[in-house]
C-alpha cells in the first residue's frame, strides 16, 4: 500500500510540474502574441533571484513593458517553492532554447 501512494504521488508532482510549465509557456506566448502588442510596446518576462539576508533566495517571475517613456514592471508569480531544475528550465524557455522537464 505504501509503494502504491509513493508511486501515485510520484507521478502527481510531475503531472502538476507539467502543467506550472504549460501555465508559464502560455504567459510567455500571451505576453508576446499581438493581442499584448496592441499597446505599442514589448512585453519582456523573465526570473529574477532576489537574495535575502538570512533566508533562501527569492525567485521571482517578472515581467515588463513600456507605457511611454516609463517602464512598468509587475510580479505575477512566486517561483521560490519550485524544484531548482524546473527553475532553470523554465529559464532555458523563457530565453528560447528547447528543454525537456522530467
């Protein structure tokens, strides 16, 4: 009994790591698609590590545009939690190479 939930459980965390990646692949094609271009500007995203004094590093999912001569940043996601080699896949993606998620 105890293999079987190990085994379930197993597979669930990559079934719900498959679908995080799926959710940020398709910000990244929304953010880049003309329906995000019709405000005359580029939309960049990308992972910034925020180092903290006496804790892990946060790592934040970011994006930004520009409105005009200013630059608007926004936070949509919190990526500390997640596993560190989807971290840097979702950083090969988002920087346009390929990368396989296993």
């Amino acid at each position: 009994m105890q293999v079987e939930y190990n085994f379930i459980l197993y597979y669930c965390c990559h079934i719900i790591t498959f679908f995080l990646v799926l959710f940020v692949l398709y910000i990244y094609l929304y953010m880049n698609s003309s329906v995000a271009m019709l405000k005359d500007s580029i939309m960049t995203i990308n992972i910034h590590t925020i180092p903290n004094r006496s804790s892990p590093p946060a790592i934040l999912l970011g994006r930004s545009w520009r409105e005009g001569k200013r630059i608007r940043r926004e936070t949509p996601a919190n990526l500390s939690k997640m596993p560190p080699h989807l971290i840097s896949a979702l950083q090969a993606v988002l920087k346009g190479g390929a990368s396989t998620v296993i």
